[in-house]
C-alpha cells in the first residue's frame, strides 16, 4: 500500500506540475495574439501547425474541407472588393462583365461599357449614389450588391466566422488607373462610398464578424470602425517595397488608432518589410510596439516580403510577460514604455537619437534566434535566447526592447548564456509515426527524459540515467498512444523543463 500511494502522490504532483505549465502557457498565448494570411496550396502538416500557432487565419479557399481543418483558429473568408485581386473563381465573373454598372466609368466622355474601369489596380471605386435597394429588380447589377450578397453566401455556406474585406480602404491617386481618373471622382465622394459599402456589406453579415484591410492615416478609420466589426492596418512602420521605416507620424497613427479602438474593434496589426527574417531589430520594434496596445482583440502578423507565398513564424509570438499593469506611457523624450506582470515593453520610434532607461533590477533582454518560413513538414528554426542586462541601457533610434523578469521562473535555463543545459523543440513537430528530442548539457550528469499526456500522466520514459557532456538525441516512436497532445518533461540537477508536441495519427 505504502509504495501505491507514494505512485500516487508523484502523479498528483506531475499532474499539479502539468497544469501550472498549461496555464503558463495559455497565458503565453493570450498576449500576442497571431495571424497569418493563407493563399496557396498547403501541406496537411502546416495546417497542422498554423491551428496549434495562430490564433486567425485568412483564406480564400472554398470547401467544407478547409473550414473542417482549421478548427483551433478563428477563420475568416478573404474576399477582395477591388477588381484585380478577385481571381479565386469566388464570383461569376460572365455576370460582372455583362453589367455596365458593376464598376466606375473613368472621366471619358464616351460613359459606356469599354470605358469602365475594371481588374486594373486600385479599380474599385465606389461611389455611395451607385448602391441600390436589395429588393430592386437589378440589385445584383451593383458591385457591392453583388459582393454582399455573394459573400454573405459564401460565408454562411461554409461557415466562416467572419468575412475580411481586402482593400476596402485604398484611395486612389491621380492618374493611377492608366492615367484616368473616374467620372466625377472626389476625396468626399470615395471616402462616403467606402462607408456607405461597408454598412451595407454588414447588414447581409449581421450575425458574423466583418473586418476590412484599410486603417490608414486621414482615411476616415475610425468612422469605418464604427460600421464594422474590426479592420487590418497593413502598412504599418515600413515600406514594403524597399523596406525604410516611415517615421514617427505613421507610427503613431497606427499606435493610436489601435488603442482608441481595441476595445470595441477586432483590430489586425500587420508588419511587412523585405528582408525582415534577417532584420532581428526591425522584429523587436515591431513586436514591442504590438505590445505597447495589446490586448485579446489585437492580431499580429508579420511577414518577409522578400518571400511573399510563404507561410511564416517567428520565436517572438511566444514573449510571455504576463498580463499587461497598465497602457502604456510616454516619457518626455518619447520613450514608449508598458510594464507587465514579469516584464517590461521599451520603444523607441525616433529616427535620431537614442534613449536610455535605468533599470531598478536585474532583467533578461529577450533576443530571438532563427525564425521564418514554416516548412512543408510544418516546422521551423526558431527559439528565444535571454541576455542578463542591468542599470541604465540604451534604446537605438526606431528600435526596442523587451524585458522578462530575472527572477521569474518561466525563464528557466533554456537559452541563458552561461547555462548548462538546454532541452530543444521536438522535429519534426506535429508527427507521426517518430520525432527527435534533443537537448545538450554541458557536463556529466543524470537525466530523466519522458512523455506526459495532459492529464499529467506518464505515457513513456525515454532516459533515466547518466549521460556525458554534449548534445544528445532520442527519438520517440509511440505505441498504442492516441493522437492530440503531449508534453516531455526533462529533469537534471537542479534543471527543468517541459515542451508540448503534438501526434498526428
């Protein structure tokens, strides 16, 4: 009896050990929240990864297939409502090209069908005169008639949690569509088409979400917001193009934007620049402004612009600092500061000069390693290394900087410079039939490897022993063991740590 009750209470401390990670982990999800925009064809692994990693996904796939496989993620049908972007056979395009009133004229004295301006960029410019009553006979002869209706359709068709609106906010610049301008064009009459659009979109989408891409600076967001349900701010901090930062004002823009609306809106923060996989100081600008005005209504993406059709991670979307004391400050020489439970957000968006900040303790300068394209066989390099930093430090002009509590336990060892031992992420990740675990020590000693499932229970034990010096490799290949979820728990001294994995049967 002795020995089946000492089983027991290790089982309950497994089980009390598990949950405290879940629940740190949870945590960990709920402060950056994740997207990702999905447009090609992907393998049934990076599903896999994309619902175990992102928190929303925008697709503009139609099938009950897809939607069946994205389970975890909130999904949301990518609908284009500009001419160009409108080739994912979504709308019958024999329909649109047999109705002379589905798109603006240009300014041509010759107002007939060949002068429409159609499928060229920045095509769509709706004029709110043009909208019609739904119950008219030739309601479905209208663009945004026929874009509310097909895509309500589609939405509730294959039940999307919501539609996203792509370039609901593009306004268009002289001589942009082939060096014409739409009859009777003005700044007043595109901003007041786009709300009357989006107002009408929405009454066909009541009962879902609706978002648009087109926060931008002096484009009426905030107006736009109150109509929908939430939009996308997508050209945030750098050009996508050549990659130089916009300056303060931009920044700014977008900052305030995020925290006046974050309440009321479900708000996408989306950083594209070329060659950011590479740019680890544009990374951490982007992802400590992010956390400046996070919240569980937030998203962020970011995306290397060098490789467009690529699926993307980054060891940033798994900072953990806690929930957040209070919005964010701002000193006098504009040094952005938020504090978290465990942690600390700095940025600093000036174009010039440095900024320092004094430190009271001791912290851990979180520096992301790796990270980038997610593979076909749903993996990717990546991890978050820690830099023991104190006193007064230096912020770099448009840069930041993140900072974890020293004395916080979620630190651990992994990835600590000067630090013994390191347990590594399983690969591939999700699996089947076998993955590796890895982990490196860098001296003799005892370890215990095994695999929990989520109920804390011991599934398998994969080393109980001594070990030499150096990086070593298991590989685990489970029998008779259900797909889902399972966490290995690694112990050495006075080292420990516990990664999740996922089984794919």
């Amino acid at each position: 009896m002795k020995s089946l009750i000492v089983v027991k209470k290790t089982g309950i401390r497994l089980v009390l050990y598990l949950l405290l990670f879940i629940s740190a982990k949870s945590s960990v999800a709920q402060e950056i929240f994740k997207g990702v925009r999905v447009s090609y064809s992907i393998t049934d692994e990076q599903v896999d990864f994309i619902n175990t990693h992102f928190d929303f996904v925008l697709t503009p796939f139609l099938s009950n297939q897809i939607r069946e496989s994205f389970q975890e993620s909130k999904l949301f049908l990518y609908r284009s409502i500009q001419g160009t972007w409108t080739d994912f056979n979504q709308f019958d395009w024999n329909h649109i090209n047999s109705n002379e009133n589905m798109f603006c004229h240009s300014d041509s004295a010759d107002q007939s069908e060949s002068t429409r301006i159609l499928t060229i960029w920045n095509s769509w410019l709706m004029d709110g005169r043009d909208l019609v009553d739904s119950l008219a006979a030739d309601a479905m002869n209208h663009w945004v008639n026929y874009y509310a209706v097909t895509a309500s359709n589609q939405v509730h068709t294959y039940d999307y949690d919501g539609l996203f609106i792509d370039s609901a906010g593009h306004k268009l610049g002289e001589g942009a569509v082939n060096g014409i301008m739409p009859w009777d064009y003005s700044a007043d009459t595109w901003r007041d088409g786009r709300y009357a659009a989006l107002s009408f979109i929405k009454t066909y989408i009541s009962d879902k979400k609706v978002i648009f891409n087109g926060l931008h600076s002096g484009n009426g967001a905030d107006s736009s917001l109150s109509l929908t349900d939430g939009g996308m701010w997508e050209d945030f901090v750098y050009d996508i193009n050549d990659g130089s930062y916009k300056g303060v004002k931009k920044w700014w823009d977008a900052i305030l934007c995020m925290q006046n609306n974050r309440d009321s809106s479900y708000l996408v923060l989306v950083i594209k620049k070329p060659g950011l996989i590479s740019d680890i100081q544009a990374r951490i600008f982007s992802v400590a402004s992010y956390l400046l005005i996070s919240s569980p209504n937030v998203v962020l993406t970011l995306s290397d612009w060098s490789d467009i059709p690529s699926l993307q991670y980054y060891p940033e979307f798994e900072i953990s600092l806690g929930s957040p004391l209070r919005d964010f400050t701002m000193r006098e020489d504009s040094l952005f500061i938020r504090e978290f439970e465990h942690g600390i957000a700095l940025v600093n968006p000036g174009s010039s000069l440095s900024k320092t900040f004094q430190l009271e303790k001791d912290y851990y300068k979180i520096v992301p390693v790796g990270g980038g394209l997610i593979s076909s066989a749903g993996s990717y390099d990546g991890h978050l290394s820690y830099e023991l930093v104190s006193g007064e430090i230096e912020i770099p002009p448009v840069s930041g900087m993140i900072l974890k509590d020293s004395a916080e336990s979620g630190v651990s060892n992994d990835h600590v410079e000067g630090m013994s031992f390191k347990l590594m992420q399983n690969y591939p990740n999700p699996f089947n039939p076998v993955t590796n675990i890895s982990y490196k020590t860098d001296k003799s000693c005892k370890v215990r490897l095994a695999v929990l499932n989520v109920k804390g229970q011991i599934v398998e034990t994969l080393i109980d022993g001594n070990v030499d010096k150096g990086i070593h490799t298991v590989q685990w290949k489970p029998d008779n063991v259900s797909s889902g979820v399972y966490f290995y728990m690694i112990s050495a001294g006075g080292y420990k740590d516990i990664k999740k994995c996922l089984l794919v049967r």
